[in-house]
C-alpha cells in the first residue's frame, strides 16, 4: 500500500478502525473540554486560584476548539447519512460540547471574584 493510500485509508476511519473512530475522538475532546472548563469556572471565584482558573480558562477554549473542529471535520467527511455507522451523528453532538467548553472557558476567563459586602470579614 503506498503512503498516500494509507493516509486516505486512515483519514477514512479504515486502519484505526470503523468509520466512528473520528467521531468518538471529538466526542472525547468536546466532554474533556468541558470538563476543563468546569473546574477552571468553580476556581474563578477563589482568590487563592485565580492563576489556575486562568490557566484551565485558556485550556477549555483551546480544547474545545480543537473538540469543534474535529467534530465539523468528521461531519463534512462522513459518507451517508445518520444511522449508517460513519459517526455522523456523533460529530454533530460534539460540535455543541466544543462550543460549551469554548464558552466555559471565556466565563472563567472574565469572572471576577465576588467583593467582600459590609458584613464580611476579609483576611
């Protein structure tokens, strides 16, 4: 098999495996990324944290980018329609999860900690 047959066999789903592998890749991105983002929005609101919330805020936009872009990927590549076992099913869900993280991260990213009111002891 010459390389560029195997690299449009693999692109296809057909050496690593059925046409759901590229999908179940963007599925666990876009579900990794909202993970990330969820932990780097409940430390947005700690002082003790904010550098870490930063860090995951940026993390959950870059991996829920990357989420959203395999996901569109697999769904332009995917032969047939939904039910035929292309995944293209699986590429459309995790075309929303990538946004989510994408979003979660930007409201970690621009959430200030909440101010002390007049009956809080700050220390």
């Amino acid at each position: 098999m010459s390389p560029s047959a195997a690299l449009m066999a693999a692109a296809e789903g057909g050496i690593i495996g059925d046409g759901r592998t590229g999908a179940n890749l963007a599925l666990g991105v876009g579900l990794f990324g909202l993970a990330i983002g969820r932990l780097a929005l409940g430390r947005a609101g700690n002082r003790i944290s904010s550098r870490r919330a930063r860090t995951g805020g940026r993390t959950a936009i870059a991996v829920g980018l990357a989420g959203t872009v395999l996901g569109v990927l697999h769904a332009a590549t995917a032969g047939g329609g939904p039910g035929t076992g292309n995944g293209l099913v699986g590429a459309i869900v995790a075309i929303p999860l990538g946004l989510g993280a994408v979003l979660l991260g930007r409201r970690a990213l621009t959430r200030r900690r909440a101010e002390p009111t007049a009956g809080q002891v700050v220390g």
